[in-house]
C-alpha cells in the first residue's frame, strides 16, 4: 500500500509524520513531472496532490492517472477546500478533497477508503475483462 504526496517540502514533512508509524508507503513528488515519474513506476498507490503544483496543477495529475490501466483516486488538498471547489473536484473524476490543517484521523480514513477503491475497482475491471 503506498501514498504518493505531490505538494511543496512544507506540506510533505507533515504527512511523512502522519505515515510515519503506518503501513503505508509513502512516495514524494514536488512537481507534476516529478510524479509522473513516479506514477510510471509504481501505479497501485493513492494519491494525494496539492492543487497548485510549480509546473501545473491537480487537473494535469488527473489527466496522467487516468492514461494508468488502473488510474489511482486523486486526492486534492486545498487552502479554500470550500464547497464549490469540492464539487469541481469531483466533476472532473478526482476522488476527494482533503483540506486543511491536515487532521493525521482525516488523512488515515479518506486515504484507507479510497485505497479499498481503487482495489474494487481493479478487481471488477479484471472480472469484465476474463
């Protein structure tokens, strides 16, 4: 089970504490780029990605996840995780919207649930295709 986190250094200190004591693998990325690489090597994680990233933003990630045979549920962290972006989130295929402070309980469950499916989602994939 990994996470991969694409945000700036000051945001990925606090969730490499969050998963410190976890199962979780935790994979980091500051860029889109830098998390295209990672996603290229290793795409059954979730990730969590903030919205404004140096070279694009969370649309860019989604569009890269979604050319992975199993695209992996994007998480969008936001400073104004109001309602309205919420929704923009969700019509465009991310999976959730983490906002902060990041509450570790928050983290743990949204992260757990959308892990759980993508893993419905790989298997039911894999029924419909045999």
């Amino acid at each position: 089970m990994a996470v991969l986190v694409v945000a700036a250094e000051s945001d990925r200190v606090g969730f490499r504490r969050i998963f410190e004591h976890s199962r979780w693998t935790l994979l980091e990325a500051e860029t889109v780029a830098d998390a295209a690489a990672a996603l290229s090597r290793r795409s059954s994680l979730v990730v969590i990605c903030e919205a404004v990233l140096p070279d694009g933003t969370w649309l860019d990630l989604l569009r890269l996840a979604r050319d992975l045979p199993v695209p992996p549920p994007v998480i969008v962290t936001a400073r104004q995780a109001d309602d309205d972006f919420w929704m923009q989130v969700l019509d465009r295929g991310g999976y959730n919207v983490l906002g902060r402070p990041f509450s570790e309980k928050e983290v743990f469950e949204m992260v757990s649930v959308a892990w759980r499916h993508r893993k419905d989602r790989a298997q039911t994939e894999l029924r419909a295709a045999g």
